[in-house]
C-alpha cells in the first residue's frame, strides 16, 4: 500500500482543523493521502481519490456538519465501508469535528458505535490517539520506518512486499557472533544491532539492515575502494545515512575498507579516533612482547617485533616496523583469513595507481613504503581472461600471456628478456588499469614506471625463492 491513512473530509473543514491534522501526522512519519498534499496538476480527481482509498491502510474521516451536507466525502466514506467489511478488519478512525453522539446517530447509527477521536481535544491529543491505531506498540516495522525516515531515507509503508525483503537484509549470516563475523556481511558490512525483545532492538536491527545494503549498493556505484582519494571516501560516509554512526561505532572495520583514512593528516573526524586505536594497538602489542619474547617477529624488517598492529601500520612513523610486503598485503586484501572483503581490483591496478600521479597526495614516504611493498609482495602477475565477469575484468589480447609464460621460465634477472610482444602485453594490461582507475597516464607510460620500479626482477627473485621453500 502507499499510504498510512487515508483523510476523508469536507473542504470547508481544511482551514481550521484538516490541513493541520495532516501535516502533523505527516510530522509524525505517517504517509498520509490528503489532496492537498497527493493531487498534482493534471492528475484525474477520481482516480487519485480511489487509489488512496484502495491503497492506504487506514481511513481517517472527519466528521462534522460540514461532512453530512457533502455528498463527495460520503462517497469516500463508502468506499472505505466497503473496504471495512470486505477485508473484516478495523479500516476506519473516526474524528468527530465540532459534532455530539446524537449528531452522528442522525447520520448513522454504526459510525457512532465506534470509537472516536474528539477535535475539541487539540490537534495534538487527535493525533497521539491516531498514532495509537496507526503506530501501535510492538511494531518492530513501524520503529525500523521511523528510523529510516529519519536518516532520509523514504521507505514505503509497512504493509509494501518491500518489507519482506528489509526483513531478509536483517537476517543472521553464518559468520555472526563469531571472530569471523565481519565477512558474512560482504564489502563495507559491519555488524548489525543484536537483535532483542523489544520492538525498538528488533526495528533498530532492520533499519540498519536497510541503510547497510543501501550504502554497500553506493559503494559499488561509485566505486569506493582503498585507491579513493580521501574525500571522496570521506564525502560517502557524511551523506550516505546510517553510515557515520556505523563506522564511529566500527572503526576496526572503516580502517579495513578505507586504509587511507588512517595516514596522517587524511582521516578528518576519524583520526582522533584512529589516534586512540594506535595507542591501544601499541600497548597491546607491548603486552603480548612480554608475554612472547619472538611474536611476530617474523613479519618485521629487522626481526624486531612489530611495534603496532597491521591496521594501524600506516598510522604509525616507523609502519610498525613491518616488512613493507606485509602491510602492501593488508591495504589490498585486509585480514584476508578473518576480515571482512575489501579487495575491489587486481593486483596489478594497484600497483598501476601507486605509480600513478593518482595516488600523489599520499606521503611520499607511504606512497614508497606501499610502492616496494606490492613489489617485494610479488603476487602482480595477470593472466588470460576468456570470458570477463565484470566491467573491471581484463579482456585478453594475442600478446596477453607473454610476460607469464617468459617470467615463469627464468631462475635469474639477468635472464629475462624484453620482447616486443612483452611489452605489449604490459602496455594493453596497464591501458586497462589506466581506464578503470581514470589514471591521467597512458599504459605506455604506466609501462616505463612499471618497468622503471624492476618490478619483474624482483617477481624472479621471490619466484625462486618460494620454489626453495616448496622443496625444503
């Protein structure tokens, strides 16, 4: 249905009672089909006044002297009559405007029989008593409605199929209440509200259900992603509802989608935040240093342990310490085994956008620090796409597959030889990154940046090196 109710009433009740009545309800988030409100210049009278008949839950009739001399608003009055007697459920809320009981029985004995709402009472009590039919307690689809419109989103009522799937949104995923939940709500998912025993708990639970798919529907859109500049990334969370409180609320979970947030000087409302995060991080791993003289070690460059966790690496001077391969790791994929999804391209498109100006308002010591990482990372190389799966999948070439089938047969640097179908085969992947990243640089010129940076020396090195460690 789209409408709450219905405002059957006589036009010359509008100026001291109805149009008040009607905007107040509509204050109060009820959807209200009053003409003044729902009738556009050319729409057919009739037509319009029968959809909101057949189409709203309740009929609000405003009953006065005014009412009984009309024959239109009587004709309304039938409509939802008949309405109440087909469906066997209560449609009609009566107002009684300026008139008695014995007035109403004149004009019909079964409209006097059901309770009424008294005008004489305010436009405020004749409202809260509305509400009471309109909005009943318990309603956990009118508080999560509530919620949404109050975010500036305009759900429909609730009796729209459109709930049905708000409710599927809401459901559990199998990840939940575990360490692992934050992958069972997909990329920019972060936990839902608990659910309750209250209408409010399980409303809350539902609206954010809805602004969650809403915004993981923006970002794809728009492609939100750990290359975003930071404002734009920033701009997303402000006027996307919902999305603030959630990421205030998660900022584990915003330092996964938007890594970028957390460099210095970029993170606006949210570094404070991050700020604290750190400091958290390095007492903690102060902790753990205390505890196991040797824990994780092995993930720094000098063997020391790391000062800080992964997610705040890019938040901290000195990067925690880490191997740059370890946090180029973590700003592509995040916690890859535990966390949430956050990879949106390939390998090789963020190395395109780290050679990039694109990504020159970054520090250009973390520019470096992620640069070396992706190429100590050593995990770049593409290969052949047949049959694309979506707009940012690569489509192959006759020169696709050189630079593979060449690097997997070389034990040495020196030994590798560019070809002219290699670098063709580089040119078209990076021309391919340039277009769906909206770099500023050809893929030629990708390609003397990428060759430049020797990224396919050090892919040799670390190539051989795995295959040493698969035979010990």
């Amino acid at each position: 249905m789209l409408y709450d109710a219905f405002i059957c009433h006589a036009s010359e009740d509008k100026d001291g009672f109805v149009r008040r009545l009607a905007q107040e309800m509509e204050n109060n988030n009820v959807a209200v089909w009053y003409d003044e409100f729902s009738l556009r210049p050319g729409d057919s009278l009739r037509q319009s006044i029968d959809r909101g008949l057949s189409q709203s839950r309740f009929g609000i009739v405003v009953l006065s002297n005014a009412f009984f001399q009309k024959p239109w608003p009587q004709w309304e009055l039938n409509g939802l009559v008949q309405r109440q007697l087909d469906e066997k459920e209560s449609v009609i809320l009566p107002i009684w405007l300026d008139v008695s009981k014995e007035d109403i029985m004149q004009y019909s004995p079964s409209l006097a029989d059901l309770y009424a709402v008294k005008a004489s009472a305010g436009i405020s009590e004749a409202v809260r008593e509305l509400l009471k039919a309109i909005k009943p307690q318990g309603s956990s689809l009118l508080v999560a409605r509530d919620i949404l419109i109050e975010a500036g989103l305009h759900p429909p009522v609730v009796t729209d199929d459109w709930w049905h799937r708000a409710i599927d949104y809401c459901g559990s995923n199998p990840e939940e209440d575990t360490f692992q939940e934050a992958m069972g709500w997909g990329r920019w998912g972060f936990p839902l509200p608990r659910r309750g025993n209250t209408a409010m708990e399980n409303g809350r639970r539902i609206a954010f259900a809805v602004m969650q798919v809403n915004w993981q529907d923006i970002a794809v859109k728009k492609r939100i992603s750990q290359v975003s500049h930071p404002s734009v990334v920033l701009d997303f969370i402000k006027v996307t509802p919902g999305l603030t409180e959630a990421c205030l609320s998660h900022p584990h979970y915003l330092a996964a989608y938007a890594p970028q947030l957390t460099i210095r000087g970029f993170g606006e409302d949210f570094e404070s935040v991050f700020d604290e995060l750190l400091q958290w991080s390095r007492q903690r791993q102060a902790e753990l240093l205390a505890q196991s003289p040797r824990c994780g070690t092995g993930l720094t460059i000098d063997g020391t342990v790391p000062t800080c966790d992964e997610l705040f690496a890019l938040c901290d001077p000195e990067f925690g310490r880490y191997d740059p391969a370890i946090i180029a790791c973590h700003f592509v994929q995040g916690e890859a085994i535990n966390g949430p999804p956050v990879k949106v391209y390939e390998f090789i498109d963020y190395i395109a956008w780290l050679l990039s100006s694109k990504s020159s308002w970054m520090p250009e010591m973390t520019r470096a620090f992620l640069t070396q990482g992706m190429k100590e990372w050593a995990v770049w190389p593409w290969h052949q796409h047949t049959h694309p799966q979506d707009e940012f999948d690569f489509v192959s070439n006759d020169a696709t597959g050189s630079l593979l089938d060449s690097l997997c047969r070389r034990r040495t640097p020196s030994s590798f030889v560019l070809t002219k179908a290699i670098r063709q085969d580089i040119s078209s992947r990076l021309e391919h990154s340039r277009c769906i990243l909206d770099l500023p640089e050809t893929g030629d010129e990708l390609t003397g940046l990428f060759l430049a940076k020797d990224f396919i020396g050090a892919w040799i090195i670390e190539n051989n090196e795995r295959r040493k460690r698969n035979r010990a």
